[in-house]
C-alpha cells in the first residue's frame, strides 16, 4: 500500500480512469464487431463511419496504439469493400 498522501492520491485517481478507460475500450470493439456483423453495404458503411471516427478518437486520447487503430480501419475497409463486390 502506498504511504505518501500523493500515492494514495494516485491510487484513487488511476482505479477511475481504468474504469474509465474500460468503457471506452469496450464501446470501440463494440463498434468494430458491429461492422463485421452487417451484411447490408449501406447498413455496413454507416457502422464503418461511426467506427473509425471512433478509433481516430481513441488514438488520438491514447486508448489505443494509433498503429492498432489503423490496423482496425484497414480490416473494417477491407470487410466492406468487400461486401460491395
């Protein structure tokens, strides 16, 4: 256990932004799933937009590795381009 007033502080602090954290990861794989299980294009594009605005955000906020976020875009592309063959 931390002694120091700032490491409890700290302790308190980063146990909210897990919890935090944990929603917002949760919410961007909800997201990417969603696309994969649209088999509609139009349906596909629409979940493809809110997806990779989405994963930008959290590379941006530093959730994710900006390179697994592109990593992500490239493969939700990828399905629906794909689907529209």
């Amino acid at each position: 256990m931390p002694q120091h007033k700032s490491s409890i502080k700290r302790v308190r602090q980063d146990k909210k932004k897990r919890i935090h954290n944990r929603a917002l990861r949760s919410k961007m794989r909800t997201l990417y799933k969603k696309v994969f299980l649209t088999e509609d294009p139009a349906e596909a594009e629409v979940a493809l937009k809110q997806a990779v605005a989405y994963l930008d955000r959290m590379a941006v906020k530093g959730i994710v590795h900006r390179n697994n976020a592109a990593n992500k875009k490239s493969n939700l592309v990828r399905y629906v381009n794909a689907l529209s063959k």
